[in-house]
C-alpha cells in the first residue's frame, strides 16, 4: 500500500530530501567547466552578487535565511502591509501626475484620466512649472471631489494652494469629513531641491488644521524622490525619508498634536525601480522603518506607514523610450507587490517633455492591467513568506536605519541637507554607480546595450521651465546621461556633415570566429553613436586596406577569435596603419599585438574609450 505525504502529492516522495551540501557540489561542477575552482560555500559566494549598499543577493535561500518576524498585514511591525485586507479590496490607488501650465488642457487630461482608470490626482500648482493657483477651480471644473482626491505640489505656493482647494471643495457643497488627498507641504524635500532653508511652520498649521476639521486630508508629504534622483541607493532613501518623518513627529507634537494625529498627517513618497525584488523590500523595510519609529515614540498602533510610490525617473531613457514602457510596468508591478498604497505611472516619454494623450493612456492601462488582467491585488502580501525577500527585506532595513542614525548624529534632516552631509553621501554612492554604467556592468537597454542609430528620435512639447531641473540643491541624474552625452556628438556631427562618425569592422577569417566579437563591436561602439561599417564580411592583410578606404571610416577595430589574432593581427593593424587609420581598436583583452592602439572588452570603460575616440575623430 502506497502511503501518501501530508500534502497529498506522491511524486518522488520515495525519495530522500537532498541536502545543501549536495547542491553546493553540483554548482562545483558547473564552476569547473567555467574555468573557476571553488569548493563548499566558497562555490555558492562564486555565484553571489553584490548589489547597492553593500547588500549581497546569493543564489539560493533556504529555511535558514531567518528574518525578523513580518508578523500580518495590518498589524505592527506592519511588514505586510498597512491594512489588514491590503489592497484587496479595490487594488492600489492610481495616481496620475499632471504638470501642465494652461488649466483649459490640464483639466481635458484629467477627465480623460479620470474616466478611464485612474482614481487619484497629483498636480503640480504654482511657479512657473505648475498651473497657477488663480486657476486651479479651471482645471478641476466638473471633478468630483468627494471621489477623487487630489494631491498637490505647490512647493513654495502650497498654503495658496490649499486655502483655494478648500475654498473650491466648500464652494462645491463638498462635506469637510469627504475631503480627501493631500496638500503636499513638503518644506524639507524643498530645501533637499533648492538648497533653500526650510520653514516648517506653515505647514504644521496646516497639519493642525487638518488634524481637527478634514479627516480624510493629509496636510504633510515626506517625499524621498529627491535622495533617489540625486543617485541615492535605496537604504539612503529610505534613511533619508526616515530623519524627514521623525524631524515632523517633533514639529507636530511640539504644536500639540498627538503621536497618533501627528502619523496620521503624513504620506511617504518612494520611487519605485525596474529592480522589482529590491523595490518589493525598499517599501517593506519603509513600513516596518516607521512601525519602529512609532513604537518608540509610545504609538506602536500608529506605526501603519501610507506609501505612494511612483516609477523612478532615473531610469527613464531619452534613446529608445518604448523600452520605458517595460521599465516602468515592472516597476509598478514591484510597488504594487510591495503593497503601495496609491501607484503613479510615470509616461513613457517623460525624460522627453511633456506626455501626449497615448503616453498617458499607457501609463495609467499599465496599472489596470495588472490589477484587472494579472490580478495583482487579489493576495495580500504575494512576496510575503518568501526567503528571498523577507532577508532582502531585513538587511535593507538594517542599512537604512544605520543611514538614519548618521544623520540623526549630524543633528538631524535639515541640518545635515545644510551641511552638505547628505549631498556628500548621496554623490559617493552615484559616483560608484556610474562606474558600473561606464562600464556596461549595469546595462541600459536601447542605449548601452543594442542602441539603434537609424532610429528615428521621438519629439515631445518641451516640459515647462524648472519642471526637470534642481536650482541649488541635490542634482537630478539620470542613468543614461553619460552615454546621452555621446549620442548628442553623434547627432551634432551628423546635423553638420550628413553623416555619423564611422568605425570600419575588420573582421579576420569565418563566420565563426569573429561574429561574437564583431557584433559586440558593433554594439559597443554604437552606444556612443559611432556607426560600424562590416563590409566585407572578411578581411585579411592584404584586403584590409581597401576595404577600410572604401568604407568612409577613420578608424578600425580587428574582431575575431585569439588564435587568429595571433597569426593575423599585427599585419593587419599595420595595413590599417598605412592606410589612415587614426586608431586602431582590437575586441578582446589587451594582448601584445604590434600596431594595435587600443582594446575594447567586457568590462571596459566604455564612455571613456569612447569619448576619447570622439575627440580623436573630431567629433566636436
């Protein structure tokens, strides 16, 4: 008689369960095949990689990977979730964000959002990026307020902001208790933009005031998108948002507020990233970060953390924007996982201008299609229990509160954003990173990785002034701005000479030896917009040089395999010499190879080399 196991599933239940050990000894033999020769854990490090601060990510995750307890959904350290039912219940909220300047056009685009999906507002009011206050009733005319809140960022302008939005909600006959959204005070993510000193009075008014008569009103946003677009890692982030909410349970309950009210008046605003596991963790280390936070301050109930997060802009590509559009579905599928409370969508074409209609209608169908056609929501906490996670959870968690303890010790948010401490801490960890990007180790599709030069460019409307620039305080980088800036020489030298700068591929003996060099040439070369010529499939010494002449180039690159470098290389580089080569290149590592200048490889910096050969091609 055959005894089924517990779970009632048969198969292979004969055998014994294998062992970590016996795993460790099969990745032995794959490593040895590979050229590395590791043993026992050493072989399980081989395949470790490590990721932004200091956090490492290792193949396989097991019972012992052990985390703190996530404890349920609503319930502190609130790991799981802010409420009990997560977003079960109606799925996230999706926020789109407006930027436009004529409120005739702002208030067409957010009916057209409105009817179709989206159920939440952020706009941008005031100061010569945002629709003016005077006629913010214009853009909002024929919105329900009592059914779609509306978040504002007003920066300087946020009390006129919102003394006209309830003025508008009171006009409209809207009940105080029905009033919902955010006002947007957000004085400390100013001063971390302008470098501006922050004035927080204004705002705990408006905390107080909401706090007593709009119950449904936040007054108060800690917005942690500037750390991450000045280059920050996700535990800056987070350490960053952490100090800004604590310096506001001080601000508001030395007004008088309550813990509890004082919690109550604040959103947390995170970006979310392509790296959708790293963005599941940010937002649930963030909730259990602040769970934490309450706890200490005699509130553990108060801990439930509302988290609107919204696709980062950092990863937005100006070069092949369509690939955004991926980027940013998995960045919202990470912030819906992760339990985000409301999601924005950014357009496909933000790093561009301003969005048309069909950018907007793809951002926000990117949020209705995982809530209705993939079902996201249906589980709460679906990453929840998850070895992986749950340890990418804690140790990110770990990294942010050591960042917020440095900053607490230099005397708190505003005073470290005053000393440079944060700036100095944000641009180190940039700076390291654009390493990575320099040297494709941490690629960019459709601009590092498989550029496409005939590509005809898409056109935006310009976003208005100051929309997408710092003026004083944190920059804003973006992951493509080096390889941005090589693309633009290109386009400056094909706009003046009616072609691109040209590199001539000399590629020696079959097919077979030289295809993986020449199409990784090729590839390489053309993220700094520099044109490959392979025409002749194959050269040789004493065709090389014709072919280079007849091909319009200035300079050259051998590609083949290293035993026929050996035979080859040197008379070739020669002929390419004599025939006007300015440079001549060689795909593979730096051997001994007369009359070759200079290497390309996995691993190189790429930017550099290719910056270098600009200037050398005059290519202004």
């Amino acid at each position: 008689m055959t005894v089924l196991p517990a779970d009632g599933l048969s198969l292979a239940a004969e055998f014994p369960a294998p062992a970590h050990e016996q795993w460790q000894r099969l990745v032995e033999g794959v490593l040895r095949k590979s050229g590395k020769d590791a043993a026992g854990p050493a072989a399980e490090e081989a395949l470790s990689t490590t990721v932004e601060d200091g956090l490492i990510t290792r193949p396989l995750y097991t019972s012992r990977d052990s985390a703190p307890d996530a404890g349920y959904p609503g319930f502190a350290p609130f790991t799981r979730g802010s409420k009990a039912e997560g977003n079960a219940a109606g799925g996230w909220d999706v926020r789109q964000r407006h930027t436009l300047l004529d409120p005739a056009r702002l208030n067409e685009a957010v009916l057209a959002d409105l009817e179709n999906g989206v159920t939440s507002l952020w706009l941008t009011v005031g100061g010569v990026s945002g629709v003016p206050v005077s006629a913010l009733a214009g853009a909002l005319d024929g919105v329900y307020l009592d059914l779609a809140p509306v978040v504002l960022d007003a920066g300087a302008e946020t009390g006129a902001a919102a003394t006209e939005l309830l003025r508008i909600c009171a006009e409209r006959g809207v009940d105080a208790r029905s009033v919902r959204g955010n006002l947007g005070a957000d004085p400390l993510g100013q001063a971390a933009r302008s470098g501006a000193e922050p004035d927080l009075s204004d705002a705990v008014h408006w905390a107080q005031r909401c706090a007593q008569e709009f119950p449904g009103l936040r007054a108060l946003t800690v917005d942690a998108l500037p750390y991450h677009e000045a280059g920050g890692s996700a535990a800056e982030e987070l350490g960053a948002s952490l100090a800004t909410g604590v310096a506001w349970l001080r601000a508001l309950t030395d007004a008088g507020l309550s813990v509890e009210d004082a919690c109550g008046q604040v959103e947390f605003r995170y970006a979310a990233t392509a790296d959708q596991f790293l963005t599941i963790a940010k937002l649930r280390a963030a909730r259990r970060l602040w769970s934490r936070v309450a706890e200490v301050c005699g509130a553990p109930g108060a801990g439930a953390q509302h988290q609107h997060a919204v696709t980062s802009s950092v990863m937005m590509t100006r070069r092949d924007p369509w690939v955004n559009m991926l980027r940013t579905t998995l960045a919202c599928l990470g912030a819906g996982v992760g339990g985000a409370d409301s999601v924005t969508v950014l357009p496909f074409d933000h790093a561009l201008g301003l969005p048309d209609a069909f950018a907007r209608r793809i951002a926000r169908n990117t949020s209705t299609i995982l809530l209705e056609e993939s079902h996201l929501a249906r589980v709460i906490d679906p990453a929840g229990g998850s070895w992986y996670v749950e340890r990418l959870t804690a140790e990110l968690a770990d990294a942010a509160w050591s960042f917020f303890q440095e900053i607490e010790r230099s005397g708190g948010q505003a005073a470290a954003l005053r000393s440079g401490m944060i700036g100095e801490r944000l641009a180190a960890t940039w700076a390291a990173r654009s390493k990575d990007l320099a040297r494709r180790k941490e690629p960019i599709t459709g601009v590092s990785e498989f550029p496409q030069l005939a590509e005809r460019p898409v056109e935006r409307e310009p976003a208005p002034a100051g929309a997408a620039a710092a003026s004083g305080g944190l920059p804003r980088v973006r992951r493509d701005e080096a390889f941005e800036a090589l693309r633009a020489r290109s386009d400056a030298h094909l706009a003046a000479t009616g072609e691109r700068p040209k590199v001539f591929l000399a590629a020696l003996g079959p097919a077979s030896a030289h295809t993986a060099r020449a199409s990784f040439a090729a590839n390489l070369f053309q993220s700094g917009g520099i044109e490959p010529v392979h025409d002749p499939v194959s050269v040789d010494a004493t065709t090389a040089a014709a072919a280079f002449k007849a091909g319009g180039a200035t300079v050259a690159c051998l590609c083949s395999s290293d035993a026929l470098y050996a035979e080859q290389a040197a008379a070739v580089a020669e002929a390419l010499g004599s025939a006007g080569a300015r440079q001549v290149f060689l795909a593979g590592r730096p051997g001994e190879y007369p009359g070759v200048d200079a290497y390309v490889f996995a691993g190189s910096d790429v930017v550099a080399v290719l910056s270098s050969l600009l200037d050398r091609m005059d290519v202004a």
